[in-house]
C-alpha cells in the first residue's frame, strides 16, 4: 500500500480526492523488503567482481560467481559462492544453508589445504574475503535477531530501526533500514556503535528491472572508522534458472558444479 501525499487549495478538489491509506505494519514492511531484498525469483545466478579499498586509496579486487536457491519464499535459502579471482582465492567456495528458525550453516571450502572449514555463528559478523561485506551479508541478517521499529515514513521511502535482542553477540547497539516504497527494496543502512556513533554504511548504489524483478546491481560497504570501502557489481544476472538442490551439498565445495564455471 502506498501513502498518498496529494496536496489541494480549494475545498472541492480535497473533497474529491482520494483517501490516504494507512502504513504497513512494520512486521509487513520488513518482511517485504526481505523478500524484495534475498528472494527475487526461485532461484537465481550472477557474477560478481567486488573491489576493496583501504584507507590509502590502495585497492584489491575479487571475482566471484554465486547461486542462490530458495527452498521457501521467505524462509530457508541455499547460496553457493565459488571464487574465480585473483589466484590466491581462486576455486574457494563459500555455502550457506540459511534458516529462520536457527542459526544458519556456513562451509568455507580452501583449495590450497583441501579443506572443508565450518564458520561459526559466532564468526557471521568478521570480514568476507577480506572486504567490508560481512558473512552474514550475503545471505542476510535473520529478521528474528532483531526488535523493529518504523522510525519515519516520507513520500517514498519507510525508515525502520532496528535493535539487536541479544547486543552482547554484535558489534552495533542498533542500525537503520531505509526501504524503498515502490520496490521495497532495501536501499541504505547505517550501523551505529556501541556508543551511538554511526560506523557502518550499507547502500545500493545502482538498481536495475531484471526478467521484472528489480534487483541491486551494485553495492557498497563503507567502513566509516578505517576509512575503506567495498564495492561489488553484479553482471550477467538471471533469475528461474532451475538450479537443482543437489549443488549445495558438500560434495559440490571440491567439485564445483557447471553453473559456477561458464
């Protein structure tokens, strides 16, 4: 439902115009903006070139391909992301089994040992790959983890605060969603501190229609206190695919399957 804001001088055309319509509840928009943010199609592939740059300007760069399979639209989720690029992370694979219900399953595979590593819950809030991203990023933070709150709600966007249940698990006492009205896409999110300062911006810089789903083609962390940033852009992205379950299994860290090797 959308909030109309149309403004009249003259009696009879405010009489004739449209009722305004009540907000979302907030329970109704967050779900959406997950939905709208994580769920875009059954399943879905894209291509990733992500660009990390310190505080000196100095910048890194990583390729990747990642999949994503929905076994519910709104719940459990399956991503598999396999590095092409540079050579010291190439044919890495990162997994999650996301749940709602429970904390979500993280594989990390590392060619150069052989090794099959799990990642921690406790370990979903530290660095991606060395960017800005967070692990718990990519596949998303579990709605339930926080107390909602609509803070503000304009013309075109709804502004939700969201407070952590458990703050001792996290580095943020709290971080604000800014929620496209249209789209519902989650379009920036700015994490304060434990001392209320803000640290951490999150935003889509460039969103595009694909196959009719709108969808975030480009991304970017900035790390306010080290002064570094990470940008990744999405290309080649495509949705309804029917990428079978079997691949996110770990048979799949070692030999990685025909969707991530084009």
């Amino acid at each position: 439902m959308k909030k109309k804001t149309m403004f009249f001088g003259l009696l009879a055309l405010l009489a004739a115009a449209p009722a305004f319509a009540a907000d979302p509840s907030v329970d109704e928009i967050i779900n959406k903006a997950n939905v709208a943010a994580y769920y875009g199609g059954d399943d879905g592939r894209a291509e990733v070139k992500m660009t990390i740059k310190d505080s000196q300007g100095r910048e890194r760069e990583r390729e990747f391909v990642i999949l994503r399979k929905d076994k519910e639209d709104g719940g459990a989720q399956l991503f598999y992301v396999y590095f092409k690029k540079p050579s010291d992370v190439s044919k890495m694979v990162f997994m999650v089994h996301k749940s709602t219900d429970k904390d979500d399953d993280r594989w990390m595979y590392l060619p150069a040992l052989d090794l099959v590593k799990r990642i921690a819950a406790s370990d979903k809030r530290t660095s991606f790959v060395g960017s800005n991203f967070m692990y718990e990023d990519v596949s998303g933070r579990n709605l339930s983890e926080d107390s909602h709150e609509l803070a503000q709600s304009t013309d075109t966007h709804y502004l939700i605060k969201n407070t952590p249940k458990k703050p001792g698990e996290v580095e943020f006492s709290s971080y604000t969603v800014q929620i496209d009205k249209k789209t519902f896409l989650p379009v920036k999110a700015v994490y304060l501190d434990k001392n209320g300062k803000e640290y951490r911006i999150v935003e889509a810089v460039k969103t595009e229609l694909i196959d009719g789903i709108p969808t975030v083609t480009e991304s970017k962390v900035t790390d306010i206190a080290a002064g570094s940033s990470t940008v990744s852009t999405f290309s080649n992205v495509k949705y309804n695919i029917g990428l079978k379950e079997e691949i996110f299994t770990e048979r799949y860290l070692r030999r990685p399957p025909a969707e991530v090797r084009k």
